[in-house]
C-alpha cells in the first residue's frame, strides 16, 4: 500500500473551504480511496494535508485519471485555485507492517 500526502497552502481564511473542497473531490466519482485530512496542531500553521491511501501506482492512476476525465472536474479545479497559494508538496510513502 502506498500513501500520497498533498500539503497545500490555502489563502488566508480559506483553510475550511479547501477541506471541504477536498471532501467535494472525493465526492465525484462513486468510488473513494481512502483519505483524511490533517491539520496542524503544532507545526507549519495555514496548511492542510490531505492523505490518500491506494493498492499501488496503478490504483492511484485509475483514480486520478477518472477524476480528470469527469464532467465536473475543470470547474472544480477553477474554484480549487482561487483557494489555494502556489507551494505546497507531495509525497509518496510505503506503507510497511510494524
């Protein structure tokens, strides 16, 4: 299993938009990875993670690519980027059995 950890920068006093757009995303299609989203208690304050969790590469791609591919999607990203600063990161983290 792998983990995809986006952390963003919202636009000051966007952080609850952007969490609720994160949910919005995830609502489009009938099916979800898993995912939550994190913030700070402590740490870098103004930024929202978002984990998704996926089988492999190939389980991410197929989300991604039905995401993109769907009717909502360029008026989801139009909005998405009047929340969000530029910046930000992602990663990608292996899951490994304690």
């Amino acid at each position: 299993m792998i983990v995809m950890r986006n952390t963003y920068v919202p636009r000051p006093g966007h952080a609850d938009d952007l969490m609720d757009m994160i949910r919005e995303g995830h609502a489009i299609l009938d099916y979800t990875p898993h995912f939550r989203i994190l913030t700070p208690i402590a740490g870098p304050s103004g930024t929202v993670v978002h984990e998704i969790e996926y089988e492999d590469f190939a389980a991410r791609d197929k989300f991604v690519g039905d995401l993109r591919s769907s009717e909502e999607w360029p008026v989801f990203m139009e909005r998405w980027y009047q929340l969000v600063e530029s910046g930000g990161s992602a990663e990608f983290w292996l899951v490994r059995q304690a």
